[in-house]
C-alpha cells in the first residue's frame, strides 16, 4: 500500500513537471481524472488523502449523521401536554368553585351615618352678619362653649342709647317725686290745692311707666347682646359648618352648623326605592361598607334593619318618591382591632339588605332566562 501512494505521488509529480511549460487551457481538470474522482469521493462522504494538506478533508456527512444518531432526542411534548393539562385542570376547578360559591344576594341602597337621638342644628332666630367663628369643621366642643359670634354694634348702640334714657328718666322721676312730695305738704298746710298734687302724682306715674319701658326694652336688647354669641347646646363634635368666615350675612332661622352629641349611638340611615320594598322586612340581615374606605381592603359590618318607613315620601329636591329605612350595626361590628370604631355621624355608607344567596353562574344565567321568558310571553 505504501509502495502504491509513493508510485501514485511521483507519477503525479511526473506529470506536474512535464506541464509546467504548456499553458494550461481550462482550470477544470479534465473528467475522469484523479483529481475530479477524488472531490466526488469527497462529497459523497468518502475521505482519501491529497497531496496537498491544506486541501485535506477528514469530515464526511456520514460522520454528522452516525453522530446525531448517537446523540439522544429530548422528546418535550409529554411535558407539554403535562403542564398545560395541569392548567387546564386548576383553571377549570377555579372556574367552577367560583361559579358555584354562594354570594349574598339582596337589595342595595345608599346610606348615611347619624346619631340616633338626631343632631342639633344651631340656628339664630333673628340672622345678622357674622363677626367671629371660634370652632372649625370637626371640633370636639363642650355644652356652653362659644360657636359662632355674630355682629351686635346695632345692639350695642341701642343698648347705650336705652341706657342713657333710663338715667335721664331717673332723674327725671326723681325730681317729679320730689316736687310732688313738697306740693303735697304745702296742700296739708292749706298753702297749695289738691289738683296740683294729683297732677304731679300723675307725672310721676309716668315718668315711672317710661322709665320701666325703658329698662324692659335694655333687658330685651341685652338678651339679644346673648343671643349674637351661639353657644354649644350639648357636648359634641361640630360638623357641617355652613359658615366659613366673618362678615358672611345669614337669614332668620338659617342653620350655622350641627353638633353631634358624645354618647349617642350611630345608626345608618338610607333610601329605598318603591320597586325595591317588596321584600324588604324589619329585622331582616344586612351589610354595610362604608365609601370612604377601600371596599377591596375593608370587610363588610353585620348589621340588621330595624325600621322602614309605613309610607313612602317625597324628596323635596328631586321630587321622587322613597321609603326612609333605618339600619342598626350588631355589637362591636363596627370595632377594628384596637377596639376603636371608625364610625363617625357625616359618613356615606353602602347597605346590602341580605334577601338569600345565588351562586355567580345563577347571577349570570338568570338575566338570560328573565328576556328568554318575557319573550315567550310577549
């Protein structure tokens, strides 16, 4: 074998040496030749040595596919269909347990939180242009304590003036007393006539009648002096002040503020409407949520309905009609966990009468069967 490559390399050799003075008349080697043979073995994955080295090829397609062969498949569909059988699976489980799970059903309606005993407004029978505020929004205030103080130089002045005239009608009836004390002696001694006492008498009658008109009328306006200063009618928190700063003019009777007495206890207060009352019975279970907190992050307060309204009333703003209820919190529903209760008089609220369960699918279902019958009927 060694013989034969060394015969073949210098025949080769022979062969280069004898063509190196011809000009060569195509790059392509003529068919049949060692050269084109040994590339057609080459490409057909069979490897023979060339003389060159760097034209050497030891690589054939036969050694990349026995080499996959060799190498093992990673076979990923059971996985696959594994995992998403398992998806499948929980989802539908999840699906159907929520479908399935009771929730409350019942009738809905706005609230409003406030003290059983009802607030106390604080008014002024007369109105008048306030001069000082001395509570603000919230304020905890005790029974007697200055609220509001409204403008009294009006008063003050008439007050003087009042004051003034009583002096005057003082003396006056002081000096009438006087000269009818003297003319009554000079009439005992025959030195004056009865008719010019009893005129005198009668002056100072009168002057006694107007100075007691005129200490009344001081005592009158020295009440409403009084009455300017709106004081705390009981202990309590304030709450919705309609008077926000000094020089504001209210009417007669208009409201100021509210108090809200300490002690009482909170009820919700809410609205039905006349197509939600049929089912609707005191003493039936409920939820409140309050809406100033998160309803994702609070839990719903037990409570029970206590009273609703004979007969329907007529909204003075709106003019629609609607049944008053009341809503009363079972004990300690309303306790967060350090025993405070977050309730406060003022406080919006959403209440849910409990009239039974449904699960979420009968939710979703019954609209359907409600059109499907109303279309059967129609």
């Amino acid at each position: 074998m060694r013989w034969h490559r060394r015969h073949e390399r210098r025949h080769h050799s022979g062969r280069r040496s004898s063509c190196r003075g011809q000009e060569p008349h195509s790059a392509r080697p003529p068919p049949g030749s060692r050269t084109q043979r040994t590339a057609s073995r080459t490409l057909t994955g069979r490897s023979e040595p060339s003389e060159d080295p760097m034209l050497t090829f030891t690589t054939s397609s036969t050694d990349f596919t026995a080499h996959e062969r060799a190498v093992p498949r990673l076979n990923i569909r059971l996985p696959l269909l594994l995992g998403l059988a398992v998806i499948v699976t929980f989802a539908a489980a999840g699906f159907g347990t929520a479908a399935l799970a009771p929730l409350d059903k019942g009738v809905g309606m706005p609230g409003t939180v406030i003290v059983e005993s009802k607030v106390k407004p604080v008014q002024h029978t007369r109105g008048g242009s306030v001069a000082e505020i001395h509570v603000v929004e919230g304020q905890q205030v005790r029974a007697g304590d200055i609220l509001v103080t409204l403008d009294t130089r009006t008063i003050d002045e008439q007050v003087a003036a009042l004051k003034s005239q009583a002096a005057a009608a003082r003396r006056q009836l002081e000096l009438a007393q006087m000269e009818t004390a003297t003319i009554a002696d000079l009439a005992d001694r025959k030195l004056a006539s009865k008719s010019r006492v009893l005129s005198l008498q009668r002056q100072v009658a009168e002057v006694e009648k107007e100075s007691a008109g005129i200490a009344s009328r001081i005592v009158l306006a020295e009440q409403e002096l009084e009455r300017a200063i709106l004081r705390a009618p009981v202990a309590g928190r304030v709450l919705d002040m309609q008077v926000s700063s000094p020089g504001v003019v209210i009417g007669p009777g208009a409201k100021l503020m509210d108090i809200v007495p300490d002690g009482d206890r909170l009820v919700i207060e809410g609205r039905l409407s006349p197509n939600q009352i049929e089912n609707v019975k005191p003493g039936m279970p409920a939820k409140v949520w309050l809406t100033a907190s998160s309803w994702r992050e609070q839990r719903p307060m037990a409570a029970r309905l206590a009273w609703v309204s004979a007969d329907s009333m007529e909204d003075k703003r709106t003019g629609q009609p609607y049944f008053s209820a009341r809503v009363e919190l079972e004990e300690g529903a309303a306790q967060t966990s350090g025993g405070k209760s977050p309730l406060q008089a003022g406080m919006r609220s959403e209440i849910l009468l409990v009239t039974g369960q449904r699960t979420l699918l009968d939710q979703l279902i019954e609209p359907v069967l409600r059109n499907v019958n109303r279309a059967f009927r129609g």
